[in-house]
C-alpha cells in the first residue's frame, strides 16, 4: 500500500479500512484497548506541565524537555496520527499469604504484578508496527512506553482510550483504571477517534483517600507526596511519608482500589501479568539480606526492580517498623549496626523507634557510640529520645 501524507477522500477509506483491521487484531496483538487521534500539538498541556514544574510537583522521572512533550513532530518529522494502546492487569489476588507476627509481609503496587509491563507492552507495539508495516511498507512509527516523551494520559485521552480521573489514571469505560498505557506516532493519517465523554462526576473518593494528600485537587498531583513516588527514590524519607508507607515496597493503589470505577474490576486473561503472592506479597525479613544477584533472580522480572534492591529494603525496614512487630527488632538492630549504606542505618533506628522497647533501645545506643554519618547520627538520636521517652512511661506505668 503506497503512503499518501495528503489523503484524498479515497484515501481516507483505505486508511479506515486499515484502522478497522488493526481494531479486529488488536486483541492477538496482546492489546485490550486501542484508540486513534491526531498529532496535533498538545497546546492546552503545555501550560499544565509549566505550572506542575513552577509548584515543584514534578517527580523528576519525565522528560525534562516539556516542549517534546507537547510537540510530537519533534519526535517523528511530519506526523499524521497518533495511537494509544491499553493492556489491562489484575486488581486482585487469589489467597494472598497471610502477615502474621515474626512473619510480617509487605506488598508490592498492583503495576508491578507479573512480568514487568514495560516489556510486555513493547511487545504488544512490536507486533502491531510489524502488522501495520506489512501493509504500508514505507510507514514510519515510533513507539514509546511510559518513559517515552509524550504524555502517556493526554494521547490516550484525546484518542478516546478513556478519561482522565480526578486520581490522575485514564480510566476507561469497559477495563477501569486497572490498564497499562502505550504510545505510537505515525505518518499514516488514520481517522480519529471520539474522546470519551464519561466523567467522575461529582466524586472524590480517591481525594480524599490520597494517604499524604498528594492529590492536592482533581487531576492535580503533587508527585513529591505520592507515595507511590517516594517508595521509588533512594535516600532518606521523613518520618511524615514513613507512617504513611504502611507496609508498602513499591507503588500504592489506594487511589485506584477506592474509585468506584474500578469495583468489581479485575482482569485475569493475561497469564503473564498474573501475580505469585510470595513475590508481590513477600515475608519483610528475608529481603534485608538478599545479594545484588538474589534480589535479581526474586524480583528481576518485575516492574518494581527497575530502582534496584536499595528503595525495596528501606521500604522493608519502614513496613517492620509500621508493624510494630518486636520480632523483628534482632534483624533490624544487626542491620543499623552493620550495613554499610547510611539510608539503611538511619531507616532502621525509624523502624526501632516505632516498635519501641529496652532492646531496641540499647541497639540505637550502641549504633551512636560508633556512628560517624550526620544524618544517621542526627536520626538516632530522635530515636533514643523517642524510646527512652517511651521506655520511661512504661516504667511508670508498672509501678
């Protein structure tokens, strides 16, 4: 089929035709989901993505250039179309294992279940830019997934994917919010889909569930309080974000798993996105000794390995200590004394401190009598004064 960039009336049926066949495909394309929408430029976001960047709400994960995610000829030189592609993942787990004292476990963001969505995503486009190739040999297409430069929520609202949520999330009419988002750019002008007219009305379950407020308006996120950010950076974290991490190792779905969109919403027809509860839902403990090589072979093929072990066993430490499980205190005392990664050292006297007791008292003395960095010194110390605090009223109390 030859490629026409200025298409006549004639043309237009070929490329609607075309478009139909990619429709019938899509589902043994691996593809749930699929929408059409022009390549116009993003005018109306561009002054959003200015404003997030002035209120510092950025979580620094995106393409820095705000123009290339506005522009997509600055990514394909003359575009004609653009296409969104959705695969929906499960929301829900069969017999989950069970967290129960000296055997706590945390639990990994419903994105990260399964095999990582990036890959199975790159697949699904590859299969389709093979299919849409075979037919139009001299098709130019580019495909991004997630990192890519547009705006993964702004193509598929505009190709009528979904709607965007007051949660931030495409949610579409029939998969939820429950879907993981692709993008193409291409030469070929195929005719454009309708956006989705739905909305949340007059809802704001996930506003109001948001754990540290992150969600400071409808469609407005603050990404520097979203804890589904914070368990991905690396560092310290203050004690304000660490309670409310809970027990959580990577990601949060509370704004999705309170959406009434979603109810009753789970997908299971994708074996490889299905998740192994010992992996999305694993023992707390075990992970704070696991090598470079064993945090690869447990968690490797998962989305939430992309930051490396380091996130994971902080956020370990804050589950342990949001449990309050003095089980735990031996294994979180040994790794204040020996790691040799400040984050680590200064997390566990945080994880003592909330669990609290003489033995995890002593432990924080006896990391200050050898501790040498400022930031580790200066959060044990708010420990010992917490747990002597704590250790003086219980005192008290028995008397």
């Amino acid at each position: 089929m030859e490629l026409k960039t200025s298409a006549s009336i004639a043309d237009r049926a070929v490329w609607d035709r075309l478009k139909r066949e990619i429709i019938e495909a899509a589902p043994s394309l691996g593809i749930d989901d699929i929408g059409f929408a022009s390549a116009d430029p993003f005018l109306s976001l561009k002054s959003v993505l200015l404003d997030r960047r002035a209120k510092g709400y950025e979580s620094g994960f995106e393409e820095p250039d705000i123009d290339k995610r506005v522009y997509p000829e600055l990514t394909l030189e003359q575009p004609a179309s653009l296409i969104s592609i959705a695969v929906a993942y499960p929301s829900k787990m069969d017999h989950p294992p069970k967290s129960e004292p000296g055997q706590r476990r945390g639990i990994l963001a419903r994105s990260a279940w399964g095999e990582d969505y990036h890959l199975v995503l790159r697949r699904a486009m590859a299969k389709l830019e093979e299919f849409i190739k075979e037919r139009v040999p001299d098709a130019r297409i580019e495909s991004m997934v997630d990192t890519g430069v547009l705006v993964d929520r702004a193509v598929a609202e505009r190709a009528g994917v979904g709607f965007k949520g007051k949660n931030c999330a495409i949610i579409s009419p029939k998969w939820g919010s429950w879907i993981f988002l692709g993008d193409m750019i291409t030469n070929i002008p195929f005719p454009p889909d309708s956006p989705v007219t739905e909305d949340c009305g007059e809802c704001t379950k996930c506003i109001d569930a948001c754990p540290t407020g992150a969600l400071v308006g409808p469609g407005v996120l603050n990404a520097q309080r979203c804890i589904s950010f914070l368990t991905q950076t690396k560092g310290f974290l203050e004690e304000e974000f660490m309670v409310k991490i809970g027990n959580r190792l990577y990601g949060c779905d509370t704004c999705q798993v309170v959406c009434p969109k979603n109810k009753g919403r789970s997908w299971n027809h994708r074996p490889e996105l299905q998740p192994d509860p010992e992996i999305v839902k694993p023992l707390l403990l075990p992970i704070l000794d696991l090598s470079n090589r064993e945090f690869k072979e447990r968690f490797g093929s998962s989305a939430a390995a992309w930051r490396g072990k380091k996130p994971i066993q902080r956020n370990a430490l804050i589950a342990l200590g949001n449990f309050k499980d003095r089980d735990s205190v031996p294994k979180i005392v040994d790794v204040m004394l020996t790691d040799p990664r400040p984050e680590l050292r200064g997390t566990a006297a945080w994880a003592l401190s909330r669990i609290g007791g003489q033995e995890a008292l002593e432990g924080v003395r006896r990391a200050l009598a050898s501790e040498k960095d400022e930031e580790v010194v200066r959060r044990l110390k708010t420990a010992e004064e917490k747990l002597a605090i704590a250790e003086d009223q219980e005192n008290n109390q028995t008397r």
